[in-house]
C-alpha cells in the first residue's frame, strides 16, 4: 500500500466483504433470520389486533351526531333514559330535524348469548332497540340481504360481521332470548362500524322483553352541524328535569377503544421482548461463529492497516443485514397470515363482542423493522468489538 486507505474506503471494502461472504455460513445465518423474523411476525401480528380494535370503534359514528346518556355514566351498559327525557331532548335547540321530525333516536342496548361459529362457545352479542329514526340518523347502514324488522314484530336484523361470527344469525332463523322467540328477517352492512356486530330490532318490543318498561339507555341525536355539540350539551345541562351527558358520537366510540388497545399493545410489546432477548441471542451466536471463521482475515486487514472502526462497523453491517432480512420476511409472513383475518373480541367497556378486522398498517411494519434492527445491533455490536480487540500478531497464527 502507498499510503493510507480512506476511513470511509476502509468501512466500505470490509463490509462489502463480509457481506459478500454470509452465503459461506449459510446454515448459522438462516438460523439467525428465522430467530428475527419470528419475533417480527409475532409482534407485526400481536399490535395489528390492537389496530383493528382501534380502527374499527374510531371509525364507528359521524361528527355531526350527539350521544346522550343519565350523567355520570361511562356506557349505555349502566346508563337510563326516561321516555320523558327523550322528549325533551328532541326539542332542544341544536338538534337537526329530518323530513321535519327531530332526528332523534332513543335506544336500548342489551346482551344476549350467541354462539360462536368457531368455537361453539357462548359469547355476548349486542342486541340494540332501535325506531325508525335510526336508520335516519346513519344513512351508511344498507340492508343486503332480507328485509327490515316491522315494528310491532319480534324480528330482528343482523350486521353483517355479527353473521359472520357467530352461529344461528341465518336470514329465516328463529332464536329464543329474555321471554320472546325473534325471527332473523334481514342482515345490514354499516361499513365496518361498530354496528356491523350488532343485533337490531324494534325497541318497543324489547322493552318488555326485557322489562325495561319505557325507559332507554341512550339517545343518539343528529346536530345541526358539528359545531352544534356545545348548544345542545349547554342547553341540557341548564334543563333542571335532566341529568345526563353529551358526548359527540366519535369521540364515545374512540374512548371505548383504549383500554382494550392499550392492554393488547403492551401485552405484544413483553412477548415480543422475550422473544427478542432469544433472537439477540442467536445473533449473538452467529456473529461470534463469523468473527471465529474470520479471525485470520481480520487480523491480516488489520495488519496492512485497516483501523479497528471499520472492522466493528463491517461486523455491525453484517448483523444488520441479517436482521433486515429477518424483518422483512417476519413483516411479510405476518401481513398475509392475518391482514384482514377476522375475529371478535369483548369490549371491556360494554361487556360485549365486537367483530374486527386485523390490520397491518405500513407504520407497524416499520415498527417491525426497526425493532428487528434493535436486535441486530444487540447481536452484533459485542461480536464486533471483540473482532477489534484481536491481537494481530496472536490471530495471524489461528490455523
């Protein structure tokens, strides 16, 4: 050599070397990748349950519709509506009227058990008392397939992730819940909402179904506008005959869905970490091996004047790319495995199941990613230094 390599030269010629040579320790590098990439996959997979929870209740409801509840409640699970207190409520100002009628929806919610089709196991259905009002207030919500429930009749409609999910919610079927036998009339699509995995019927039958009496458990009422929320909570709130709370229908729906999608996100976050602390391991493993078969490589670069700084950078890279690799196979293994599977699970704050969608977002892919270079720079960075450290003339005379 004339005269120094270029630090950066220097970085660029071992790793391209190391690089070059992965395929020479085929078996150990593959071991390292599948180590990586199962992690990814069981944490791209975990946090896209969380992200189709999420998804699917902050999608749920329009900007321009109120729900109201009895004040101090969380749900419609634990909260009354009077008769009376609706009346009142579709003559407050701010409410927007539809054909002339106040576009006012009182509603019952209650549970009923429905076996799921997997399973066979009973789970929590929803079962919503609705009038006509509203279908008016969700204009989204399509019958495809049968027809709507008369009111008067012991027949219910089904949404479509409901169908899906659980056993016996056929069009034609007759089921038994509370004192009455319903008749599945029709199924509805709401676009993916909350309401695709509901049961709905007439409210005036399910209150004595239910002895429910008159009373609701919450009302849905369509503003004016978006900006009409703070006019008709202040104009309840002044009405002395009422207690309840106002919230806008977005913002109900989204806080529903924290408790849940905090629980599942932390939970994927430590079984991902455990995992993760096996893959370093294997990378750890693999580099060691590299550095080994190498030793008399590196100390012969180092002795015709490569610097310790691109010999741990190459060391590094190599790592990196292993992990790269694993990350993406793990990202694509779990993108079509469980994009769009569905399933259902309870909603802690309704105590009943919602029907959801998986869903892998581009940012939880770069979230893999990044969790799968972590790895490789745990795996490799102790490896590296080590191959630094290397006496030169005691590693030249490695066989």
């Amino acid at each position: 050599m004339t005269g120094p390599i270029h630090w950066f030269e220097q970085v660029a010629t071992v790793t391209w070397m190391n690089v070059k040579s992965i395929p020479q320790r085929w078996g150990s590098s593959v071991a390292a990748i599948v180590g990586v990439a199962g992690v990814v996959a069981v944490l791209v997979a975990v946090l896209s349950i969380a992200e189709g929870f999420r998804t699917t209740l902050e999608s749920t409801g329009s900007p321009d519709t109120a729900v109201i509840l009895r004040g101090g409640s969380q749900t419609e699970m634990n909260s009354i509506i009077s008769r009376d207190d609706a009346r009142i409520i579709e003559n407050a100002p701010g409410v927007a009227k539809i054909d002339g009628r106040p576009a006012v929806s009182p509603e019952l919610f209650v549970v009923v058990d429905v076996p799921k089709r997997s399973t066979g196991t009973a789970a929590n259905v929803p079962l919503r008392g609705v009038g006509e009002e509203a279908f008016a207030i969700r204009p989204d919500l399509k019958i495809v397939e049968g027809r709507r429930f008369e009111p008067g009749k012991n027949e219910v409609i089904v949404g479509r992730a409901a169908a899906g999910e659980f056993a016996g919610l056929d069009v034609g079927n007759t089921l038994r819940w509370g004192e009455s036998s319903w008749t599945v009339v029709g199924r509805f699509d709401a676009g993916g909402t909350v309401a695709d995995s509901e049961i709905w019927c007439d409210a005036g039958v399910l209150q004595p179904a239910y002895r429910r009496g008159s009373s609701y458990q919450s009302v849905y009422a369509r503003l004016t506008s978006p900006d009409a929320l703070d006019e008709l909570a202040s104009a309840l709130a002044a009405d002395p005959r009422l207690d309840v709370s106002v919230e806008r229908e977005t913002d109900y729906y989204a806080e529903q869905s924290r408790t849940l999608t905090k629980f599942i996100t932390v939970l994927g976050t430590l079984i991902a970490t455990l995992m993760g602390v096996g893959a370093a391991f294997g990378a750890l493993n693999t580099m060691y091996t590299a550095v080994a078969a190498r030793t008399r490589e590196i100390a012969t670069l180092r002795a015709l004047g490569f610097r310790s700084g691109p010999v741990v950078l190459s060391v590094l890279a190599e790592s990196l790319v292993l992990a790269l690799l694993g990350g993406a196979l793990g990202g694509a293994l779990a993108y079509f495995l469980f994009n769009g599977y569905q399933a259902a699970t309870l909603n802690w704050q309704s105590f009943s199941q919602v029907a959801f969608a998986f869903r892998i977002t581009p940012e939880l892919m770069v979230q893999g990613l990044v969790y799968a270079l972590v790895i490789g720079v745990v795996g490799g960075l102790f490896p590296a230094l080590r191959a630094a450290r290397l006496p030169v003339a005691a590693a030249l005379r490695e066989p």
